[in-house]
C-alpha cells in the first residue's frame, strides 16, 4: 500500500511540473511584458538596480540584449535607463502598464507598452521579442517619437497611433 501511495504521489508531481512547465511556455508576449515591467518599475521604486538582478532579468530578456546592456551600463554616463527610455520613472507606471496586441512572425513579436495613466505620464515604448526554448523573451526597447525628432544616439519609432 505504501509503495502505490508513493507511485501515486510521484505521478501528481510529475503531472504538476509538466503543467507548470506548459503554461511557462505559453507565455504570450504581451504577458511577458507587462510582467517584466510590472518587476522592473517594482525594483525601481524600492531604490534598487534591476539590472544587478542577473538571475531575473535573464528570465524576461535574451542573452545577446543582457550582454549589450551590461557593456552599456559601463560606458554610458547619460543617466538613461534601456528599458525605460528614460532617466526617471512616473509613480503611477507601476499601476498602469498595458501593451497593444504582438505583432507575430515565428519566433519574433513586436508590440508597443504603454507606461502611465495620465496625459503628463505616459511614455511610450516598442518592444521586440524573440522566442528562445518555448519562452517569450524582450530583445530589443526603443522609444517611441510622439512629435519629438528623433536623435542620432537614441533611435525611435513613429507613434502608432
């Protein structure tokens, strides 16, 4: 009896983390980033560095961008975040993240995030993604020109909308 109660629980795990790992790997882009901004705004309004969170930011960003930014991180003295596009971050972006519906071709997405719930913060972004091993993952931010021109060191993309 105690061998079959064992097998039996052994069978509910297996069937759990292949549950798990399924809705892990279908993951949509759009949720990916709302999740990722959702943990990056977060870490930034504690007063702390997301990019010395490796283990997370890896989760949500593909390697080629992880190495990119940290060289950038070294050399860049502009004070501008990647990710955010911007030096500083509104309060109300932690609570009013949302993105338009991905853009998708294989593995590749695009899509554009909204930060901000008013007129004076709102800030908006495109955002690449590509698929690695079943998991969206960011790859490329850049700013979106709401009438700003754009600037030779800090490409944009034209407003949606």
């Amino acid at each position: 009896m105690m061998k079959m109660t064992a097998a039996i629980r052994g069978i509910a795990l297996c069937f759990a983390l292949v549950q798990h790992a399924a809705s892990a790997s279908s993951t949509t882009p759009e949720s990916t980033a709302v999740e990722f901004y959702r943990w990056y705004i977060k870490t930034l309004t504690l007063n702390e560095e997301p990019t010395e969170a490796e283990r997370t930011m890896l989760r949500y960003v593909t390697k080629p961008l992880w190495r990119s930014v940290k060289k950038e991180q070294l050399t860049d003295n502009s004070g501008s975040d990647y990710f955010i596009k911007a030096q500083d971050y509104y309060d109300d972006w932690l609570d009013a993240i949302s993105t338009t519906a991905a853009r998708q071709e294989g593995g590749r997405a695009a899509l554009f995030v909204t930060l901000g719930a008013t007129a004076e913060s709102t800030h908006r972004l495109a955002v690449d993604l590509l698929k690695e091993r079943g998991t969206w993952k960011i790859h490329r931010v850049r700013r979106v020109c709401a009438g700003q021109p754009e600037e030779a060191d800090e490409p944009c993309v034209a407003n949606p909308d």
